[in-house]
C-alpha cells in the first residue's frame, strides 16, 4: 500500500496548461450535468461548514506560495509585469499541480469514509477526521504530496474508538466471533496485498494488534466472570486449572476477585491507602450481587482491613502471604492480569 500519494509534472515550469471551456452539451457528454455527488460534496458533507473549507482550502494555497523557491518568482515575466497571461505565471504550473494532488487525496478520503458506515455516524468525529486530513499533505519547493499513511493511521485510530463503544454494548462471546472473523479477514487481505499488489500492506498489523488485545480482554473477562459464579462445579473450574487443595475454597474464589479487580465496584482506597466500601455498598451487598451470601465474611474482613489478632482476621486475604501468592500464581498461569493494589498488599516475608 502506498505511503505516499503524488501527482506531478515532469518539467513543471516548461509544461503549458490550458483550461478550456466546455459546453452544456460537452458538460453532459462527459457526466459533468448529471445529479451524482461530487467527491467535494461529500467532503463538504463531512465538515457541515462552507467557511471552514474555503479557510482550509486558502491555506493550502498559502503553503505551496510560502515553499514556492526563490529564484521562481524572480524569474516570472507575469510577475515582472512582462505579461498579463495567467499561463505564464511560473506559479500557474504549481498550483495546478497543487490542486490535483489535493483532489486525488480527497477522492481517496471521501473512498475509505464510505467504505466505513460507522464513521459516518459520528459527527463530529467526522469533521475532526476532515480538518485533520488537510495535516496530511506535505509541502516542498511548491510541490504538493499527500502522506498516506498518516491519514490512514488517524482513520484506523478513530475507527478502534467506534469499535470499542460498540464492543462494550455487545455480548463478550458474539464479541469474540466478531473479533475472530475480522482477524481471519485481514489475514487473507494481507496474503493478497503480498501475492499480487507486491506492497506493505502497513495497516494491516495495527488492526491485528487491536483485535488480537480486545479478544485477551474478552477472553480473561470471561474467565474473571466465570470464576465468580454461584455454582462452582468442579468441571467449570476445571476450565480454569486443575481442581484440587484450595480451588474450590471460599478465600480463593474472594481473593481472584480482588486480584483481578473485579471486587473494585464495591470499594475504593483511602488517602491512607486502605479499601473502604463505596456508598450503597457493604459486605452483605456485594456478596448478594456477586452470587453467593458465603463471601460476605471474607469480603467483611478483607476490605475492612481487619488485623491478624481479630477473631476473623483468618478471613482478611491481605493477611496471608500464602494465600495471596497462590492466588497471584493462579491468575498469572491463567493470563489475568493482577491489579497492582492487590501485589502491593502483599505482605513481607517472615524471617
């Protein structure tokens, strides 16, 4: 896939560039007459603001007059007052060229925003896409290109963004099948780029890497989600790792939630950095909402912070190093990430 894209004369200064006028008949012959949107009232479309494009578009002509070189202007006869013919402006070639290239990169923005439904719903994600795309060209000695790859790495960035706000509505499994198939698609995308077009295809990968992260995340919520049910079978957790010593224990199951931060909804840390319950929030409620009343001990102890002398200070996770590198081990076999708060409680060991 191309990273660049440019139009260009050979010998700029020595080409001759006429406009001619065309005829209703002529306009009608070459599809000039007919009711289909142009590239441009789409873009235009996109910003919902006349001013702000005819602003971009004059500061697209400032730049290339600001790279124009210097010995140009010097040597212009129209320019010198030696001739009043628009064709010889030694610009003239340039900002033709100029507005091309401009037209050609908005013929292939207009392509890919179509292309992508979900976008277009967004407003105002849209008209920032739009503004940005003007920060896409690239400006030297008069001469105008497009970066590519900047532009489609800014489309790509908000398509992620549209994504995960649909994601998060979804269902984790239709996510997931979702994610897999997208992942099958841009691997057959790439083996064509590479078999026929012999490019880079540069955007596949950063695609691939959001979908390969959001199918982790999904696939470790699933196993957070599980583990926290209400009827623990020895083969759902069998899932999970071997079902043996303390797997089926209620202070395991208490401590993978608190590691994995799933216990957060119902706590938050104080400025002395200990856990204290949210408003509308205690031990008895959190154990109902996750399912099983058996917690309400353990969660009791563990966000009250109860010390080891306490007749339940055997229920306080955070008072077991043991107990707690166990449950850090289990989720780490498992790929779940652990919540730094949960490792920093992580009490010494004795001497």
């Amino acid at each position: 896939m191309k990273e660049i894209l440019q139009f260009g004369f050979v010998n700029i200064e020595d080409e001759k560039v006429y406009s001619v006028k065309l005829s209703d008949k002529q306009k009608e012959q070459f599809g000039f007459n007919n009711n289909e949107k142009s590239v441009w009232d789409y873009f235009e479309a996109y910003l919902e603001d006349n001013k702000l494009k005819d602003f971009l578009s004059n500061e697209f002509t400032k730049k290339i007059n600001e790279t124009f070189p210097k010995e140009l202007k010097a040597s212009c006869i129209y320019c010198n007052g030696n001739s009043k013919k628009e064709e010889d402006k030694k610009c003239y070639n340039y900002h033709v060229e100029g507005r091309l290239n401009e037209f050609l990169a908005v013929w292939w923005f207009v392509n890919i925003i179509e292309q992508n439904k979900r976008i277009l719903y967004e407003k105002a994600t849209l008209r920032s896409l739009s503004i940005k795309f003007y920060e896409c060209f690239l400006f030297k000695n008069g001469r105008v290109a497009f970066d590519l790859r900047k532009i489609t790495m800014y489309c790509l960035n908000q398509g992620f963004l549209t994504l995960s706000k649909i994601f998060s509505k979804n269902d984790k499994i239709k996510n997931l099948e979702i994610i897999n198939r997208a992942i099958d698609e841009l691997d057959t995308e790439y083996l064509r780029i590479k078999m026929f077009e012999n490019d880079e295809p540069y955007h596949i990968k950063p695609q691939k890497d959001f979908f390969k992260n959001k199918r982790r995340f999904y696939k470790e919520q699933i196993k957070i989600e599980n583990l926290s049910k209400s009827n623990y079978k020895n083969e759902e957790i069998s899932n999970f790792d071997e079902v043996k010593d303390c797997k089926t224990e209620i202070w395991f199951l208490v401590g993978c939630m608190f590691a994995s931060g799933k216990m957060e909804k119902y706590y938050f840390i104080n400025d002395k950095d200990t856990t204290v319950f949210k408003d509308g929030f205690n031990a008895s409620k959190a154990a109902k909402d996750l399912g099983n009343n058996s917690y309400n001990k353990f969660i009791l102890a563990t966000i009250n912070n109860y010390p080891a002398n306490n007749r339940n200070g055997n229920k306080n996770i955070f008072n077991s190093r043991e107990k707690m590198q166990k449950i850090i081990s289990h989720c780490e076999s498992l790929n779940v990430e652990v919540v730094p708060y949960f490792k920093k409680r992580l009490p010494d060991e004795k001497i």
